[in-house]
C-alpha cells in the first residue's frame, strides 16, 4: 500500500493471530479422507481439511456475489476476484470496476470504498458488521489452526455427503456476532473438498451468497497485487 505517494508494502513475513483473508480461501484440491463419524459429523475430515489450508502457498479465484436484502425485491449481482499470498496477503475486489476492495497482512484489514475515497482500517479479528464488513466477515486464512480452534468459533450443525456433494451448516459462537448471522452453510465438491457455494445468513432475512470459479491454486503471485495507493483516500481506524 502507498501512502501519500510513498510505497508500502503489507509486512507478510508476519504472520498475524487472526489472519484476515475472504472465507472464499478455503478453496483446496484435496481429497475428502472419511472417518469416525460423532453425533453425525466426521471430525476426522474436518480436522484434515483445517490441516490442510496450512499448505497452501498462493490462490485465486473469481466469484460472484448474490446479496438479497429485505428492503429490496430484487437480489444484487456482482462479479468480483479475490488473491492470497501465504503467510497472510490478501486482496479482494467486488465489482468491475471495483466498487469495493479489502486488503489484509494478517493484522489488518483495510476496506477501501473508491467512490467515496475513504478507506476503513480494522484491527483483524475485530468484531463488526456493515460497511462492506460482511465480505470478510470471519476472514481468516488459514481458517483455523487447529480443529479445537475452529470448534471454538463455531459450532458445527451438520456435515452432509450425498452424491459427490458435502454441505456443512455452522453457527457462530461469538455473542455479538450471532445477533447478526444466523448461520453459515458451505457446499463443498466431496471429490476436491473445493468449496464451490459459500452462504451467510442474516437474522434480519438478508443472505449474501458467494459462487466461486476459474480457482488457481499455487500460482506465483506478485507483491504488487497486495499494493494500494492511499493518496487522496480519508483513513479512518476503527
């Protein structure tokens, strides 16, 4: 990112406690493993899945956007493409031209609002909603260290596979967050355990569902894609 004309670039030699990155990067070309089912969930798969998003060096993907919202009779749509760099650098665009960006090192996120030339700074993990905050809400990557960690944030309501297909319905076990997330549902292909639709679902009746495609994964990524420049922009630290 540059400030005032002058170059800089995120620090991704740090890794941060909550990596900040879009839920689209849990996409993995590795096999679903089964294992001992509990109370109908295989934990074993879930534990080799977490596992392995650590190995995953670089992705990127388009997507699309659909958000239906309770004031509007009609659904929006929108294109948008998303990069990750391991350790933590992240970027993701919604719209073309885009209309809404969010770049993240590990420590922060910053959601940058074009038309607006405004740019708000988010400590990573900070709780929140709004303002775009949605997009990279629980965005992490890795999306969890550990099965214990993940089952720490989440509770998991259902691990379905029928058909080639697996479906996985999460809660929040966050307080604040859950006033506003009724649940999480992710629809996985059960050949790759690609994730192919991610859904989150709002206590108010908005839903704001991510299809994903053209996912490259392990591709070489240049710093430059995780570069911004803040010139003209109004920063605002949350």
């Amino acid at each position: 990112m540059r400030r005032g004309g002058c170059r800089f670039l995120f620090d991704w030699r740090r890794r941060g406690a909550g990596v900040f990155a879009f839920l689209a990067l849990f996409f993995l070309v590795f096999p679903l493993v089964g294992g001992r089912a509990e109370n109908g969930i295989d934990w074993k798969f879930l534990e080799k899945w977490i596992a392995d998003q650590q190995k995953v060096g670089s992705l990127q993907a388009k997507f699309r956007n659909i958000r239906k919202l309770p004031a509007l009779r009609l659904p929006q749509e929108k294109e948008g493409r998303l990069w990750y760099r391991s350790p933590s650098l992240f970027r993701m665009e919604v719209g073309a031209p885009p209309e809404l960006l969010l770049l993240g090192d590990g420590k922060k996120l910053w959601i940058v609002h074009p038309k607006r030339k405004k740019i708000e700074e988010v400590k990573a993990g900070e709780k929140g909603e709004g303002s775009g905050r949605e997009y990279g809400m629980a965005a992490r990557f890795p999306f969890a260290k550990s099965l214990e960690e993940f089952r720490e944030e989440f509770e998991v309501q259902s691990l379905r596979v029928e058909g080639g297909k697996a479906e996985m319905v999460l809660f929040l076990r966050d307080a604040a967050a859950r006033k506003a997330v009724k649940e999480i549902r992710i629809w996985l292909d059960a050949g790759s355990g690609a994730i192919e639709v991610f859904e989150l679902e709002f206590r108010n009746g908005g839903l704001l569902r991510t299809e994903f495609y053209e996912v490259a994964v392990g591709e070489k990524i240049g710093l430059e894609v995780f570069d911004f420049d803040t010139e003209g922009y109004r920063v605002e630290a949350r």
